[in-house]
C-alpha cells in the first residue's frame, strides 16, 4: 500500500467494513504517515487495472515472550469493496499478508471472523482454533482528553 492509495478508493472500500467516521484526507494520510514508520504494521491493497483500491488487510505483528521472543501476525480488516466479492480478492490480499508474516519469521498467523466466514478461511489454510473475545471500550475524546490513573 502506498500513500496514492489513500485517493484510489481505499476509503470507499474500507467503508464497506465498517464506519470510517467521516476521516478526512489529510487525517488519512497522517494516519497512514504514522502506520508506516511503526514497523509492526503491514498494509495491503488489491488494485483494479483502472488504479481503483477493490480490497484491503492488514497484518500486526506482535513479539511474544514465549517462543523464545517469537513474532505472531495479527490479520485485521480484510474487506473486499462492494462489487468486486467472489473474485478472488479478498483471498489475494489475506495470502499476501500471509506471505509477509512467514517472509519476516511469524511462527503463526491468526485472525478472527464472522461464523459465516469460517469456510472462505479454511479455504486459505486457516483452521478454527479457540474462541475470539471482545470488549468494546469507549472512544477518546475529539479533544484527545484522557483520564489518568
């Protein structure tokens, strides 16, 4: 993912996961700018021949303290753009995340899904394993004002 794709769709095509809170442009590429120079976080975009942005993930990686300081991949956000399902895209963009967490020294890569996804994953090599869990905490402020403890 480069930073020109920020303008081809990426944003249309992440709406389709979820809200993108009305980001900004400029606070997309600030973003972007931020996720780059932290060297935990792997973009990944699937482009149609006319440029547009069509799919998209993420891989975090995150170093452990058991398996001797292993590294795990996180998959996050893969979305295909509405229009462009069951072509294929939303496999390429998750095998290239894939890829990446082998190529750097993963010793595995995990995500979590939707019950109604756990097929499309067992198709890429993905099996179930555990139980995803959850708690949704309150956003920060628009003013960035935190409570300290």
């Amino acid at each position: 993912m480069t930073a020109a794709d920020l303008k081809n769709g990426f944003l249309e095509t992440l709406a389709n996961l979820g809200d993108v809170g009305g980001l900004a442009p400029a606070e997309a590429r600030g973003l972007f700018k931020a996720m780059k120079s932290n060297h935990v976080y792997h973009p990944f975009v699937a482009v149609a021949d006319d440029g547009q942005i069509i799919g998209a993930t993420t891989l975090l990686v995150e170093q452990k303290f058991i398996h001797s300081g292993g590294l795990v991949g996180h998959i996050e956000d893969v979305v295909v753009r509405k229009g462009h399902e069951g072509r294929g895209v939303g496999g390429s963009v998750v095998k290239a995340a894939v890829d990446k967490g082998r190529e750097i020294g993963c010793y595995k890569v995990i995500l979590d899904c939707r019950p109604e996804l756990v097929d499309f994953y067992k198709k890429l090599g993905f099996r179930e394993h555990e139980v995803g869990m959850r708690i949704d905490l309150a956003r920060p402020s628009p003013s960035g004002a935190r409570t300290r403890r």
